[in-house]
C-alpha cells in the first residue's frame, strides 16, 4: 500500500488532577505553568475577593493540564488552565441572572448606520 510514517512520542496523556501534576517528575513545570495562569488572573484583574454570601454555593474550580507539542514532536511548553465548573449552581437558588456581553444585530445597524449619517 505504500510507505505510511508513524510518528510515535513517549509522553503521558494530559493529566487529570492536581494532585497528579504536583507528583510527577515534571512537577516543577506543573507548577511554574498553574503559578503563570494565577499572575494572568491577577494582571487582567479577572477576579474579585469577597465574602461568600449566606446561602450560596462557591463555584468549585478545577485544574486542566495539557502539554503542548511543537511540530518536531518535541515538549513546547506546559499549560495550566484553572476553570470553573459552573454546572455545578443550580439557576434561582445560586443565582438569578446571566450576563453574556453579546451584541444585537439591531444595534449593530443603529451604530451603522449613525456614523454614517453622521460622517
């Protein structure tokens, strides 16, 4: 049938916990990955520190690892993403209201079409 390569890499599967990265051989990047992740937060001011209200669950968060490959097959980098795993809030009792900053096609054509009116 033809010369068919097969390009094998000797690396584990994405990690699934925590726990698992910190006790890894390669843990020291784990951990300058999660530690990077944490400085964007900070720097990007994604997050405020507030007093959990009465009454309300906290959105329990979660660790991704992926280890990206550059095009030799060889380790690029190590990334930490820290997600939240909101279906775990119930709607009504968590909270009561979403917000998706998304915007409407009858607002696209108002600006549209003022600033073209308008020069």
């Amino acid at each position: 049938m033809g010369d068919k390569s097969v390009k094998v890499v000797n690396i584990d599967p994405d990690l699934l916990t925590y726990t698992e990265a910190m006790s890894c051989p390669d843990k020291a990047q784990w951990r300058a990955a999660c530690t990077e992740e944490m400085e964007q937060f900070v720097y990007q001011n994604i997050f405020d520190m507030v007093p959990k209200p009465k009454g309300y669950k906290v959105v329990d968060c979660k660790w991704i690892f992926k280890i990206k490959l550059g095009p030799n097959g060889q380790v690029e980098y190590y990334k930490a993403c820290l997600v939240a795993k909101e279906f775990s809030q119930v709607k009504s009792i968590d909270f009561n209201e979403m917000y998706s900053p998304v915007v409407g096609y009858s607002t696209v054509r108002t600006l549209l079409a003022l600033t073209y009116t308008n020069g």
